[in-house]
C-alpha cells in the first residue's frame, strides 16, 4: 500500500489538491483533457475548497477539466445529502467549469437502473479509452468508509462482482437503499487513483487492511482497488496503521 500519512486533515487536503493539479497538467498536456472522476461523503470538502480558492487549480486546468462522480446517492441533486450538492458549493460554483464539462448524475432519477446505464454511456462517449478498451479516467478520487467500502461499493453488495460495466444501480441493503457507482472495472483503469482516509472513525480498518495481507473484498471493498492506488491520510486515521506496518 502507497501510504503518505500527515501531520492534519489540512495537510492532506492540499496534498491531495495539489497531486489533482499534477494530474490535470500531465492528462491536459499528454490528451487535452483531464477527466476527473470525485469521491463523495465528506473528506474530499476540504480538497474541492482548497481547490477553488487556493487559486493552484488555474483557469487553464479549468477550462479543460470534465468532471465526473464517483458514486451518488438516491436522492436529486439539490438534496443535501448529493454528492453532486458537495462538490457544487465547495468547488464547481467558484470555479469556471465549462457546463458541458461538468458530467452530472441524477440520484433523484426514478429509475437508477436507467440512470446508471445513461451515465456509462456518457463516460464511454467522452472519457479516453484505447480501441473498445475500458476508459481511462485520468484521474479517480476516492474516500473510505468505517466498513472499508469506497464510492458505493459495500461489503456483500452486487456490484463488487461486476466485472462488465463501468457505472451502475447497487443495492445496499445496510442502508436501505440504491446507490449508484462506479465499478472496479472503471476505477482500477483509471491513470491515477486517490485514496482519502481522514479521523480516528476509520483506525480500525485502515490498520486491518495494513495487517491483513490478502485481499478480502467482500470484507473491506476497498481491497479491490488497485495497488497502483495513493493512499493520503491524517495521523488520526494512520496511527494504528503505522503501528501495524
Ligand atoms: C459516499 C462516498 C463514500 C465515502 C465514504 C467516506 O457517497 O459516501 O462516496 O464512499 O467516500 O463513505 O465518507 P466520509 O468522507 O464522509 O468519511
């Protein structure tokens, strides 16, 4: 596991903003373009607002970045528990994202399955891919929950055997609902991948995952994430990690 551990959330959070901007300027000079797929949940804030005002996210990376999500919840856009919600009022509404650029998903959509399929579709017709391969986001950002799921991969759910499709409808009986997601297939493509893990709330897991050698997906969904991966996180999620390495 590529582990970089930091001194505070803050730190990591213009760690991980700073190792976007890298990406954008690589997939901007190598492509033209950086498709950027977000994570969810709460971690990735302080990411979208140090991108949006620290002003390192400049109007050139801007201009051609497409941005995409990760996974979303059932529920419309303006709820405030969106994914799409966050990422608006902590970076896409200060910065000057081309609309067409900003690939939305709509969790309030009345039927997700219809909703996931029109989303794969929309990564397939604008996200670099070689041939009929599996498109190559440049860069995918995710978080982890304090189960090990990550975008809206949750132990014991389908879509963690998903090996076709890039975007889907998951259930997630533990929570009582859909949500819709990226899948392993999509993300491990993906040029390069982030891992945020930030608090005491995800000790436990991150130290087991760090312990446990094999990869027990079902278990900790994150496992599935490819090796490749950069994992940032604060001391206060890394410190039994440490202990464990
Ligand atoms: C979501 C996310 C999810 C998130 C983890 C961690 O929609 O909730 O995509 O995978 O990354 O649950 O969430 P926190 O950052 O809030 O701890």
């Amino acid at each position: 596991m590529n582990l970089e551990v930091f001194s505070s959330s803050n730190q990591l959070a213009r760690d991980a903003a700073r190792r976007v901007v890298a990406s954008a300027k690589s997939a901007i000079g190598t492509h033209g373009a950086f498709h950027f797929a977000l994570a969810g949940g709460s971690t990735p804030k302080a990411v979208f607002r140090y991108l949006a005002e620290s002003g390192i996210f400049t109007p050139d990376l801007v201009e051609k970045t497409h941005l995409y999500w990760g996974d979303e919840r059932a529920v419309p856009n303006d709820h405030p528990d969106s994914n799409v919600r966050m990422a608006r009022e902590t970076m896409i509404d200060h910065l000057k994202f081309p609309a067409e650029n900003v690939h939305l998903v709509n969790g309030g959509a009345p039927n997700l399955a219809s909703e996931a399929w029109r989303v794969e579709k929309d990564i397939r017709l604008n996200v670099f891919s070689l041939g009929d391969l599996v498109p190559i986001f440049d860069m995918v950002m995710l978080g982890m929950g304090t189960d090990g799921h990550t975008a809206s991969l949750f132990p014991d759910t389908e879509a963690l055997k998903e090996e076709s499709r890039l975007f889907v409808a998951n259930d997630v009986p533990q929570l009582g609902t859909k949500r819709l997601t990226l899948t392993y297939k999509a993300i491990n493509a993906a040029r390069d991948i982030l891992i945020l893990v930030s608090g005491t709330a995800k000790a436990d897991v991150l130290a087991d995952i760090r312990s446990v050698p094999n990869r027990m997906i079902n278990k900790y969904p994150i496992e599935g994430i490819s090796k490749h991966a950069i994992w940032l996180a604060d001391e206060d999620a890394a410190t039994q990690a440490k202990a464990a390495s």
